[in-house]
C-alpha cells in the first residue's frame, strides 16, 4: 500500500473510532510502527489528529459526512449552489484553459456552462465530463489515476503526473470547508496534494462555496501556495473583513 493510500485508510479509520493506536494500525496494514508513527506525525501537521501515548485522536469533527455520494449531494442547497455556479461563469472568457474540480457546486458549474464559448477543460471529475460531452465548443480532458467513488473523481499522483502537461490559466474548485482565516479544508489527504498542486501553478484560483461552509474545518488542511477568489451566495461582514485582510477576493 502506498504513503498517500495508506495515510487515506488511517483516516478512515479515525472516523470510524474517533481514536486509534500505533500497533492497531501497524497490525492492520502490517506495516512497522515506525511507520505508522511517521504517518501520523504528518497527519498531524496537516491538522488532522492529535499525536497521543501510543496512537492518536481526531482534532475536529467534519463539516458533513464524506461517506454521503456526489449524487446526494446534489440534492442539498441546490438552489444556492446554481446561483454560485453562475457568478462562476462570469470568470469564463472565450478560449480560456480551464480546470473543473470535483463536487456539488462545480458539477453544477459545469452544467450551466453554455454551448457559445469556446474552451478547453482538464477534470479529474468523471461527472463533469458527462455534463460537458454535449456541449459542441468545449475541447475535454480527463485525468487519470485513482478513482474515488463516492465523489467520482480521479486522484493521485498519476492525476497530478498528468496536469504538468497541461497549460491551465483558471481553476475551479469545490472544498469541505473555509476558516475564520481563509484557509480550505477537503476530507482526502490525496485530494488535498492535487488542490496544493493546482495553486503552485494555475494563475488564477476560483474556490466555489455556499455560506455553510464558511468559518469551519474539516479533515485536512489545504496549504495553498497563492491567493484564491471565493464564489459564495452570502458572507458575514466580520468574516469578509477577515478574508479580505487575509488576501482573499470575494465575488
């Protein structure tokens, strides 16, 4: 089992037992315990569990339950979810490189993109590409790598391999959760490599999220390298203050 598969499943079993001890995981995944210590060191500095005597907790609760599919998702603040999905197209300019991220929100993004601009589209999201195949203008790429079903999208290192080749100018992206600081928040270590490697690279960073999601954790943090714009339907004046001081655009 690789690093980020098994660091995904130490995770998992976190959620299960809200705890869980070195030589449980080091019998599980028969792996030593030096090992497991690494691996929940770096878990730790990614704000995901507290180190204890001989194992670890979890630090937070999630903002909802990730076992929930894509799909059920969808049913939940859709209304609101197409109203961000449509300040989001105003970013869109004829003949862009863009990247749709998985989620909610993105999918109903990549909906309501229209069949008169022209553009091409990398994804690591098998749903985007179905609710893009029919549109005549948009030229579509979909990275490979490790399937994640409950969100349908691909991740991992062959998906981040991938992306190097392509020139992207702006990213569209879901998350769990944003903080009081602004930082985001997704529940999958390997997710979370992707978004930090899409924010060393594209110039533009678009993170789309409904009000429920703001001034929350989730999982993991996600250490962006640059500044991003938020798409939102509504924010507290204290907390757009905050965002803005912290070099955070809000449309």
């Amino acid at each position: 089992m690789k690093k980020q598969q098994r660091q995904q499943a130490i995770i998992d079993l976190l959620k299960q037992n809200d705890s869980v001890r070195v030589s449980t995981i080091s019998q599980k995944f028969k792996i030593v315990p030096m090992t497991v210590r690494r691996d929940l060191s770096e878990l730790e500095k990614k704000g995901i569990l507290i180190r204890t005597h001989g194992g670890a907790v979890l630090k937070s609760k999630q903002t909802y339950d990730t076992s929930t599919t894509i799909y059920k998702r969808l049913k939940v603040n859709t209304k609101i979810k197409r109203q961000i999905a449509q300040k989001a197209l105003t970013q869109l300019k004829a003949n862009d490189h863009i990247f749709i991220a998985t989620g909610s929100t993105i999918e109903l993004f990549a909906e309501a993109i229209g069949d008169d601009i022209p553009l091409t589209v990398v994804t690591n999201s098998i749903n985007v590409v179905l609710r893009l195949s029919q549109k005549k203008n948009i030229k579509i790429y979909l990275l490979g790598g490790e399937l994640r079903e409950k969100s349908m999208s691909m991740t991992g290192p062959i998906a981040i391999e991938i992306l190097k080749y392509c020139p992207i100018d702006k990213a569209f992206i879901g998350i769990n959760a944003i903080d009081a600081q602004g930082h985001i928040y997704t529940s999958s270590v390997v997710e979370t490599q992707l978004l930090e490697y899409l924010s060393t690279t594209i110039p533009s960073l678009y993170v789309l999220a409904d009000a429920s999601k703001l001034d929350k954790i989730d999982f993991v943090k996600v250490h962006l390298q640059s500044p991003y714009t938020l798409i939102t339907n509504t924010i507290p004046v204290s907390l757009k203050a905050n965002y803005l001081e912290h070099g955070i655009n809000i449309i």
